[in-house]
C-alpha cells in the first residue's frame, strides 16, 4: 500500500540550548591531528580551529536537517496541507525556514573569519579568546532562533495524523453518537482499525481497510466526535477539522439509529444528516439503519418514513448483518461518481 504521510520523518526539534550544548560538548571531546613538528602555539591553534569547525558542522548540519526533513507545504495533499495550516502558522513557518539558512549562512562565514583570526593569532591565548569569542557569537545566533525552532518543533504533532493511500476509495463514517459507527467500521475493516490522532483535539480517527483479492479495496475512516453533530455547534477548529476531510477523494456512510437507544432522537440525527451532507455534498452518500435488531417495526417504519425517497440500507453493527451491502452500494456509486 502507497501510504503517504508527509510528517512520518520529521525529527525533534532541539531547543537553543540543546543545540549549542550538543554542539560545544562536541567540539571539546573533537580529536586533533597534530603534525609531526610540535610546536605549543601551533598545536594549541590547531585545537581551536578544530573546535570551531567542529561547532560550525554539528550547528549547519542540525539546522539544514531540521529544513530538509520539513515537508514541502505547497505540495502536499490538500488534506495534509489544509490540516498543516491548521496546526502551523504559515507566515511564522515561512519565516523560521528563512532565518535557518540565514543563521547556517552566518555561522559558516563566522567560522572562515575565525579560522583565519586563529591562525594568525600570536600565542595559546589569543587563539583561545578567538575561540571563546566564535561560542559567543555561534551561542547569540542561535539563541535567536528560539521561536523558529519552537514553531519548527510544532510541526511534529502532526506525525500523529493517520496515513492514507490516496489511490484507494475512502469512505467516512457519520452519524450521531452512539450509533454504531466504530462497529460498523470494525465489522468492514480487515484487520483492527489503526488509530490515529487529530493533534489539536482529544480526538482520534481510525481507519480501517477492506482488503479484497487484489490488495485494498478501501479505507474506511471513523472519525469520533466530528461528524457526530449539526456542524452549527462546532467550534472554529472542529470546521476547519472537517473542512480538510472533505479533500478526501471518497464517500460517506451515515448510519442512523431508529431505536434512538443511541441517546438521540431521530429527528435530532436528521439534522446531523442534513448538515453533514449540505457540508460534503459534493460526495456519494449512502445512508444505512443501524440497531435493527433491538429497534421495533414501528421505529424502523418512523425512520424510513421520514427518509422517504432515499435508499435507505438496514444492519446489525453488532453482528455485522447487512454491513457489506452498504460498502458495496457505496463503493459502486463512487464509481459512477468518479465517471461522471
Ligand atoms: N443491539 C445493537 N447494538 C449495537 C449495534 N451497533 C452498535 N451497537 C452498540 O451501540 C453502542 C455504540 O456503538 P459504537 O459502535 O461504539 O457507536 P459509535 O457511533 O462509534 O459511538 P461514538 O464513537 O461514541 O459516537 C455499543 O454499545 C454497541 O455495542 C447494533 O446494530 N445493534
Ligand atoms: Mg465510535
């Protein structure tokens, strides 16, 4: 399976005084090569300058692997991108990638200036001032960078976000709390759901896969406490939340509960179903009953009535009757969707 998920290698972003302890805790412990004519003042030259060279690459080659392991924002997928966007600031993001080049760029021309400024320096202790003196720059630069770096670190926190093959069909899971989605998504997927986190939120997604002869046939996404709703009573970040999953090429299944056991009633679900498909109504929906087993005939009758004009799916979550019917329906319509 091609997973894509852009923040799997983002590494820890050290902190200033992490970098400039690992740096000069490096350069005390780096070995010199001394030449065969030992002279006090050159030997002693030659440990600083090892020293400076040695700070100079742990602090450039730490910065640009902090730049490089950061994902190219532009070109990400929309869901990745918009859910980027929605953890980082960009501007300060932009800002911090800009002034890590810059501060790499500074100390590499530190370093050639001091180089020189030790080796023509006169004895022992004007080499070790030279010295002491580049820490102090090098420690200033980076200590500068200290917001940068704390945005930059930021960025981990979507490590957390689920991977998806964006060449397989995605269905979402919707419906009011308690009705049966994590069952039903159970009941489809192959193997235990993988969970995942939304890393501004307590809440976590799962997808599941539906493997088939031929590798997945589809992931199926639950995503608890966000499609659960009328998206009137969501908060900014929950919106743009569910903003982003609508860059997922796939459908929806919404799942209704007629024997209301789930706690909410079935005209309260209707709403959620409206808003959930007034938010995503550019993608196929099938609609399915829920808890067919414990609601009564006269429920059932009351839920169907109200969806009148829909094709309306029935299952057992619980025992898992009827549920392939639904990823099959839904499956064949987003077919018919993609070719329109
Ligand atoms: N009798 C019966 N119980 C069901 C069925 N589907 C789910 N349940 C029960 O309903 C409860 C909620 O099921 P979940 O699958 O956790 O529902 P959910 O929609 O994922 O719930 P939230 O994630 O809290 O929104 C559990 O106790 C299930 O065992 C069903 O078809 N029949
Ligand atoms: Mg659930």
């Amino acid at each position: 399976m091609v997973s894509e998920q852009p923040f799997r290698n983002v590494p820890e972003v050290p902190s200033p005084d992490d970098l400039i302890d690992v740096a000069f805790r490096r350069a005390s412990r780096a070995s010199v090569k001394l030449p065969t004519k030992r002279d006090r003042t050159l030997v002693a030259k030659l440990k600083e300058i090892t020293r400076v060279r040695t700070v100079t690459s742990v602090v450039v080659g730490r910065l640009r692997e902090i730049k490089r392991s950061m994902p190219m924002v532009d070109s990400l997928n929309p869901f990745y991108r918009d859910m980027f966007y929605l953890m980082i600031d960009s501007d300060k993001f932009k800002i911090a990638m800009a002034r890590l080049s810059k501060a790499s760029q500074i100390v590499e021309r530190l370093a050639k200036e001091y180089v020189n400024k030790i080796r023509s320096s006169s004895d022992a202790r004007e080499a070790s001032r030279s010295r002491r003196e580049f820490y102090g720059r090098v420690a200033s630069i980076i200590k500068e960078l200290k917001e940068d770096l704390q945005v930059l670190s930021e960025v981990k926190k979507l490590k957390r976000l689920p991977s998806f093959d964006f060449d397989v069909p995605i269905i979402i899971v919707s419906g009011a709390p308690n009705v049966g989605k994590s069952s039903f998504v159970k009941c489809v997927s192959t193997a235990e759901p993988e969970i995942a986190e939304y890393p501004f939120t307590t809440k976590s997604v799962s997808v599941g896969h539906i493997i088939g002869p031929r590798g997945v046939v589809a992931q199926v996404v639950d995503t608890p406490g966000l499609l659960d709703r009328p998206l009137e009573e969501r908060n900014k970040i929950e919106l743009q939340a569910i903003i982003a999953l609508k860059n997922l090429e796939g459908g929806i299944v919404f799942l209704i509960d007629p024997s209301e056991t789930c706690g909410y009633d079935l005209d309260y679900q209707l709403n959620v179903l409206r808003s959930v498909r007034e938010m995503f109504k550019d993608k196929p929906m099938v609609i399915a009953l829920t808890k067919i087993d414990i609601a009564s005939e006269e429920q059932i009758r009351r839920a169907l009535d109200k969806l009148r004009g829909e094709r309306v799916f029935r299952c057992n979550t619980l025992q898992c009757v009827g549920v392939s019917e639904v990823v099959d329906e839904l499956l064949k319509v987003m077919r018919g969707h993609d070719r329109n």
